[in-house]
C-alpha cells in the first residue's frame, strides 16, 4: 500500500520505523513539523533518506501548490501520529482508502492536546484509538482502541511513556486489517467525551496560594503537570515563578531505594 506519512516525536518516528520494514507498503510522501516545533524530526527525515519519498512541511498542506504535489504521489491511504496541524476536507479527499490518526486518549474522551494531562486531572479515562481523520478534531470513527490505567503513582510524564509504548502496539496489531479492508469502523458519539486546547493547562498550571484545594485536586495537578523539562506548575513567590515536581513512590519501593 502506499502511504503518506505525517508525524512528529517519538512515536511518530518508531511507528514510520515500523512501516518502513513492511514489505508491501511504500511511504511515498512525508509530512513533518517546522523545526521550530519538530521533535525527532532529524531521526524522521532520516527513515526516508535515499528513498523516492518526498518530504513536505507539514505547515503548508492547506496551499494549492502543496495540495498538487501530495495528489501526484498517488498514495492509497495517509497515516498521522501525533501531528499537530488540521488537515483539511480537500487533503483528506486525495486518499482512497482515508486518512488515519493514532490519538494517544481513549476516545471520545480528551480530544485534542494534553490528554494525559487530563486524564489525570479530570479522572476521565486514559488510553489509545487509532481512528479516521475527519474535518473534526479527533472526532472520526473509531478503528481501535485500548484502555490505559491510570495508577496513583502516575505522572504526566510517566503515564505519556505508557500511552506511547501501547500506541504503537495498537498500531503494530491493527495494521494489518487496515491494509486487508477488514478493519471495524465505528461512529464516535458527537455529544459525548471531552476536548482540550493546548492552552487549556494554562488554567491549571498556575497553584494560587491564596486558594483553598482539595488535597487529591492538587495533588492532581502537580503530576499532572510534573513532565521534565517542561515547566509544569507554579506559583508565585515575591513576583518570582517557583516550579513543582513531584516525585510519587509506594513504600515497598522507597524501602529498596
């Protein structure tokens, strides 16, 4: 099958890895982040090195001229993981067989940016869905999806590693009826679940010392938001910014330690 491939981080690279060792399938087009949003992007490029795949940037899919260029590869189906830009019904079209995205959130729930995040602070559930791209944010049907448990020992960094490891399983065992046409195509409930913008943890990140919290609400927050380098959550001291972390262990592994 040829395929027109777009991602970003690290479970885009391991899953166009994967692709790349399938010996019916060509990646015929590639469309990555700008550097300036690119993560693994080197490691990316680098897959399709010395192959007749083209390399697109994946912040002009919506022009005339670019939208040209991708229908003349010709490819059967296009696969998006973790890639941040909307794709639009006039790119959508050019694929046969769809578009599809890896979404690291058990659909309908945590739509959107962050879903990690949320799954930790609103208690909804966490997991992964391979689905169709429709003109919709994460909102098209449903290919397959596994739920994540959410353990109290959790971080958002922790639980991301977790989706990330599980996405690609799904990935991996789902493949193969996608390529056969056998897959399920199941219709998510539009009214149902949750969406996050990326700028939503705003409202969260900063701790007010003069507010009172549930113990479990800002604990909750706190490792959420706990994901090193990233600055995660605040609060204000003498006008000065002062960063948590936290660091969650059960006592038997304390005891080891």
């Amino acid at each position: 099958m040829r395929i027109f491939f777009l991602c970003n981080n690290w479970l885009g690279w391991q899953v166009l890895r994967w692709l790349q060792k399938q010996k019916d399938d060509e990646i015929v087009g590639l469309a990555v982040h700008p550097e300036i949003r690119s993560k693994y992007g080197n490691e990316i490029r680098l897959e399709v090195a010395g192959t007749n795949c083209l390399v697109f940037d994946g912040s002009r899919l919506k022009e005339t001229c670019i939208i040209d260029q991708v229908r003349k590869q010709e490819a059967d189906i296009a696969v998006s993981v973790l890639f941040a830009y909307v794709l639009s019904g006039e790119f959508i079209s050019l694929f046969p067989r769809g578009c599809i995205n890896l979404h690291p959130a058990l659909l309908p729930y945590n739509r959107g940016r962050y879903p990690n995040v949320w799954s930790i602070v609103t208690k909804t559930p966490a997991g992964v869905t391979l689905h169709y791209i429709d003109e919709g944010i994460d909102t098209g049907d449903v290919i397959a999806q596994k739920e994540v448990p959410v353990l109290v020992t959790d971080t958002g960094a922790s639980l991301y590693r977790r989706l990330e490891a599980e996405g690609l399983e799904l990935f991996r065992s789902t493949w193969p009826l996608i390529r056969a046409g056998t897959n399920s195509r199941i219709a998510q409930a539009r009214d149902e679940g949750s969406y996050h913008r990326a700028r939503d943890v705003e409202q969260i990140d900063e701790i007010d010392l003069d507010k009172s919290y549930r113990a479990e609400d800002l604990l909750n927050i706190i490792r959420a938001r706990t994901f090193p380098p990233y600055r995660g959550a605040y609060f204000v001291h003498q006008g000065r910014k002062i960063c948590l972390r936290i660091e969650l262990r059960e006592e038997s592994e304390v005891a080891r330690g």
